[in-house]
C-alpha cells in the first residue's frame, strides 16, 4: 500500500471554508483516480468528489456548486476545496488513491481528518 498523509480538517462554522490537502508518496509509477470520501458517526462511506489523472471530476449530489477537487500530478497531491459548509457536511474525511508503483497496483487510503461544522 502506498501512504497517504491527510491534512486540514478542523472545526468551522456553517457557512464557512476549509480547504483538505492529501500527499502520497513521491516514488509512485502513476496514481490515476484520486478521491475523497467521508464517514460520519453510524453511516456508510459515501464518496464526496474524484478526479482522475486526466482532471475529470466528479461531484456527489450533495457538494455540487459548493466543493471543488483538484491535483497536482507531479506532486502526487490532491486538494479539496469546501465552501458554504453545512452541519451535515461534518465527518470523517478519507483520501483515496489507486495506480501502480511500477511493480504493483494499489488501491490506498488515508487514515482521515475530521471536519466539524457547527450551527
């Protein structure tokens, strides 16, 4: 497995910002699809936004025209963009990757970062 190192999550207000990072290590071959996910207390994993090594994105229902995904394919980093934040929103944040090293694929996740949106 590749680490994933998470950072940025926090306590805001609702109608605020925060702004989650995701580093994987530099020595990987190639990372295609990147995503972030979230668990809140007594629910599944849903997906929140994914983008793939050719800047397609994709948006649950739920963030669409409030969160934003982007990467940084040289860095092997990721970033997403929250705005307009709502209590519902608060979670455990998850980075995902998956891609080959060059020697095997791997599909990796972070171990989360913890957003907290306060009414």
């Amino acid at each position: 497995q590749v680490p994933l190192v998470e950072s940025g999550g926090g306590l805001v207000q609702a109608g605020g910002s925060l702004r989650l990072s995701c580093a994987a290590s530099n020595n990987i071959f190639s990372i295609n699809t990147m995503g972030w996910y979230r668990q809140a207390p007594g629910k599944q994993r849903e997906l929140v936004a994914t983008i793939t090594s050719g800047g397609t994105t994709h948006y649950a229902d739920s963030v669409k025209g409030r969160f934003s995904i982007s990467r940084d394919n040289a860095k092997n980093t990721m970033t997403l963009q929250m705005n307009k934040l709502k209590p519902e929103d608060t979670a455990v944040y998850l980075c995902n990757a998956e891609g080959s090293t060059g020697y095997t694929l791997f599909n990796s996740w972070g171990q989360g970062t913890q957003v907290t949106v306060s009414s």
